[in-house]
C-alpha cells in the first residue's frame, strides 16, 4: 500500500507540476489564444488519479495523495521557478496551489458522498464540480487585474476541463478493476529488476536537468516520450522473460533466442533514447 501511495502522489506531483507549467501558454490556432490554454488538457489527469484512488483505497487514502501531491508539485515550481522574482509567477504559484488543494478536497469529498450510485456518477459529478471551483479560483487570483483575460481564458479552460472530464469516463472504467493490478506490477517489477532501477535512475537525472535548464515544452515532450517508451518496452521485457520462465524452468536455445530478442528491443530503444537527449540538451549548454 505504500509503494502504491507514493507511486499515485507521485503522480498527482507530476501533474500538477505540468499544468502549473502549460497554464502559462495560450494554444495559438484558431483565434483560440484568448480562450485557451494547454494547461486544460493536463489538469484534469488530476481528477482521474484522484478518483481511482478513492474507488480503490477510500477517501483518506485519496485524501493523503492530494496532500502529498500538492507538496510534491508546489515544491518543485518553487524549486525550479527562474522567474519566481515575477509578481505574476509568485501569483501562478499561489493560485494554482489554494485552487488545486480546494479543488481536490472538494473532488474527495463529494466522490465518497456518490459511491454508492451509478458507477459513472460519482468521477463525473465530483470532477466537472473541482473543475470548475479550480478554474475560477485560479485564475482570479493568478490573473486578475493583470491584463490578461482571466474570464474569457477560465470559461475556455472550463469546457475543455469538462469535456476531459466526460472523455477520463473511459479510463476510469477500464482502469477500475484492473487500476491495482497494474500499479501493483510496476511497482514490482521497479523493486526487483535492477535495470527498471537503472532507467529510474536515469529518468529522474533527466527530468531534473530539463528543469534546471529549463527546456521548451516541446523538448519536454520529446523527453518523455523516450522516458515512457524505454520503461515500457523493459515492463513489457520483463514480463516475456518472466512468462518464459514459467513456462521453461530450464533454459533452451529457443528460449535464449526470445529473451534476447526481448533485450535487444530494449537496448535499440534505450539507445535512441539516449541520443535523442545529448541532442535535447546540447542545444541548451552552448
């Protein structure tokens, strides 16, 4: 239970650390720049983690994940903020923080009040009502009296926020019998393979160099995509080796052939990876 709670407030921090981040772009297509901004598509992430931890562990535990998650996040945008000295990134900092913690809590709260109802119900009531109490709040106290137009960039922010909000119905029923399991096994697979711990390792080092360097967002894509892709491919390794295992206790050529294969995938990937992060950063140390 504790891997799986530092694992979920894990991401709760990560979220809020993106959104915080996307929040100050407005999107730049379609006339949609006064209206919009990418932090709407992030945000409600929040609410889906929120959500499947309530379902499967109770509100303390989803409680608990809020807190830390909050923490987490605000820590990190202080921490790496070069712009903090700016009266309206102190403002983001403070908004984002009191709208997330209001917003969550209130999630929390209302999600157990709606258990006990139609499955769909409950994420969907609870997260277009966060939504909308956080956009509000953040955006008051982020932008207004700035000129920036806080009103007419919440109201967008709101419907995309609620139109997530009906599209995050589809991961949360698929993810909510499996939800556990799944967390359970990369949880697993993190404590006894040593090279999980090692792309782990690696991961983090990277992420806190994008910070500190303070990369463009779409470096930061490109990041974490090879970031996703190379954990994935050595999870999805280790389970053939695994399942080979099982299957054959005692090694055969065949077998060999299979996991080497399964490796190979693994190193090609990590290799490119790599290569594509001496290219991100390079661009920042000249």
């Amino acid at each position: 239970m504790n891997k799986t709670f530092f694992s979920l407030s894990f991401l709760m921090g990560v979220v809020v650390l993106s959104s915080n981040y996307l929040v100050q772009f407005p999107i730049n297509y379609y006339g949609l720049s006064e209206i919009l901004t990418y932090g709407a598509f992030s945000y409600p992430i929040a609410f889906l983690i929120t959500d499947l931890a309530n379902r499967s562990f109770g509100k303390n535990v989803a409680r608990k994940i809020v807190y830390f998650g909050f923490f987490l996040g605000i820590g990190f945008t202080i921490l790496f903020s070069k712009d903090f000295v700016d009266y309206i990134s102190i403002r983001i900092a403070i908004g984002s923080g009191f709208a997330f913690l209001v917003a969550q809590l209130l999630d929390v709260q209302i999600f157990d009040k709606l258990r006990k109802k139609e499955w769909f119900i409950a994420p969907l009531t609870s997260s277009i009502i966060g939504s909308t109490v956080d956009t509000f709040l953040f955006f008051s106290i982020a932008f207004y009296a700035t000129g920036i137009p806080w009103l007419t960039l919440s109201l967008g922010d709101l419907a995309v926020k609620v139109s997530v909000a009906l599209v995050m119905l589809i991961p949360f029923r698929l993810l909510l019998k499996t939800f556990k399991h799944a967390i359970d096994g990369i949880l697993w697979a993190f404590r006894n393979e040593r090279n999980l711990k090692i792309h782990g390792v690696f991961a983090t080092l990277v992420c806190v160099l994008g910070f500190i360097l303070n990369i463009n967002r779409n470096d930061w894509v490109a990041l974490l995509l090879c970031i996703a892709m190379v954990i994935s491919a050595e999870l999805i390794n280790t389970a053939i080796e695994k399942t080979l295992d099982l299957l054959h206790p005692q090694m055969s050529d065949k077998v060999k052939i299979i996991k080497d294969i399964s490796a190979g995938s693994v190193l090609i990937l990590s290799i490119i990876a790599a290569v594509i992060g001496v290219v991100v950063f390079v661009g920042y140390l000249d």
